[in-house]
C-alpha cells in the first residue's frame, strides 16, 4: 500500500470509488427529473430547460469536485464538458 501513496500512482480501490461516485453522482439529476415527472409535475418546455441548467452547473460541480480530489482528468473533462454542452445547448434554444 505504500506503493498506493506514492505521487501520480493510483489504489485499484481509489479507482473503483471514483467511478462510483461519478456515476452516483452523475445521475442525480435524472433521477430527480423522473421523480418531479412521476409526481405529477407537467413535461413543459420550462421544466426541461431548468432541468438542462442545474445539470450543466451539477455537471460542472462535479468536475470541479473531481478536480479538488485530483481523481482522473479523464473525470474532470467529461463533466466540464457535459456541463458547458447542457448550458451552452439551452442557451442556442433560447435564441
């Protein structure tokens, strides 16, 4: 394990908890949309939209969190970039 400690050298367990939480995390958001559906709420044009926001800056939480606990670059660039498609997408329909 002190192999594991070692800089630029990662656990196999460290792995497997960052892919958990990612994928955790990453689906968050989708599960609240089911649920607000599911409890009634109406598909609407605005509530798809606010829902594409809060998962461009979830999206981009993610990566900043992934960043601060120096997991993969790989982890950060997929939600930085999820999250500024999700804003930039709203913001193209918008126009």
């Amino acid at each position: 394990w002190e192999r594991c400690r070692a800089q630029n050298h990662r656990c196999p367990l460290q792995v497997v908890n960052h892919l958990a939480f990612n994928l955790i995390l990453g689906i968050v958001p989708t599960i609240a949309l089911a649920g607000s559906l599911a409890g009634g709420i109406a598909d609407d044009r605005q509530h798809r939209r606010m829902f594409l926001f809060v998962y461009g800056l979830w999206a981009i939480t993610l990566a900043m969190w992934n960043w601060m606990r120096s997991a993969s670059v790989a982890w950060v660039v997929v939600w930085a970039v999820a999250g500024v498609l999700a804003i930039a997408f709203l913001r193209l329909r918008r126009e």
